[in-house]
C-alpha cells in the first residue's frame, strides 16, 4: 500500500496541483488527501477511484509494478516498428521511468505516403525534419517542411502529414502525452 500512497503524491506533484485542487476534483477532504499521501490513513476502493479520476489515470495505475528505470537508449536497442495500414516505421528514442511525460519518436515515412485523416487529441506535437521532405497540415494551415525545419504545435488542433517526393522522409518527434506506457 505504501507505494499507492506514494504514486499519488507523485502524480499530484507532476501535474501541478494542490491539495486543495485535488480535493475539488474528487470531494475529498483536503485533510484525508493529506493522510492518504502521508500513508496516515487507510484508503478504500471508492475513494481511490476519486482520486484515480481526479488524476486522470486508470485505477488500475496504482496496482502497476513499478518499471526499470533506463534512461540511456543505444540505437543497436532500438527496435522498429509500424502501425497497421501505415507505410511509416517508427522507433522510440527515449528512456524509461516512472512519470515520464515526453515520448520522442524517430519517424521514417515511405515516399508518397499520406496520412488519410486528420487527428487531434490531448497533448503537444513537436516534429523536426532530418532529411527529405513533409507537408505538415496543422489547423487547416500547409507547412512544406524540408531538413532542418521544425513545427511544434497543441495537438488538440486538426492536424496530418503527406510524404510529396519519391524519397524516404526522416523525422524526430516529440509528443506528449506519452504513448507506450510503461
């Protein structure tokens, strides 16, 4: 239970609220929150699902084992990988630790390739081009990126990419929140 306690704390600390914050979002005490992070108080079920809710994490977050820390990727670990239906390959470029935010991505797409749709969500997008170039459309704008451009937008924003030459486009991205949890 210890580590419960501690993981809230933690996640309350990175998301910049207060106790008080915390206890508007759940309508628990600021008090018991207080308890439950100190390890003070015992904690039911119903009220973890408050605070998991308040956090906007899974309940189950809580119960996960806490992962290796790794912080240094050598790219001869670094393994590929693409999305069904998508040319493009991919390869996480970043470290592993408990309350990582960041998740940056080596991003090769295939000439000619097109994403179909145009996608918003939660978080940040930040793209660098490497080589080659990419027609970034972000909130119904067309930016034609070539090596050494850079975008960095909300990702809440319509946005998609396309692949316009017959060569293999190179790119680092950074997004938040991060995808492959731990």
């Amino acid at each position: 239970m210890e580590n419960i306690y501690e993981k809230i704390r933690l996640l309350r600390i990175q998301q910049d609220l207060t106790l008080k914050e915390l206890s508007d979002k759940t309508s628990l005490s600021v008090s018991f929150l207080s308890q439950v992070e100190r390890g003070n108080s015992s904690l039911a079920i119903t009220s973890l699902q408050k605070i998991a809710e308040g956090l906007g994490v899974s309940i189950s977050y809580f119960f996960q084992e806490s992962i290796e820390t790794k912080y240094y990727t050598p790219a001869k670990n670094r393994k590929s990988f693409q999305i069904e239906r998508s040319n493009a390959v991919y390869a996480r470029l970043g470290g592993e630790f408990e309350g990582r935010a960041l998740e940056p991505i080596y991003i090769t797409l295939a000439p000619y390739q097109k994403q179909e749709v145009a996608f918003n969500h939660p978080g940040e997008e930040f793209y660098y081009v490497l080589a080659g170039e990419v027609v970034m459309n972000v909130d119904e704008q067309e930016y034609h990126m070539k090596a050494g451009d850079s975008i960095h937008f909300p990702s809440t924003v319509d946005h998609a990419w396309y692949n316009p030459t017959n060569e293999s486009v190179h790119i680092i991205s950074v997004l938040t929140p991060s995808i492959f949890k731990n």
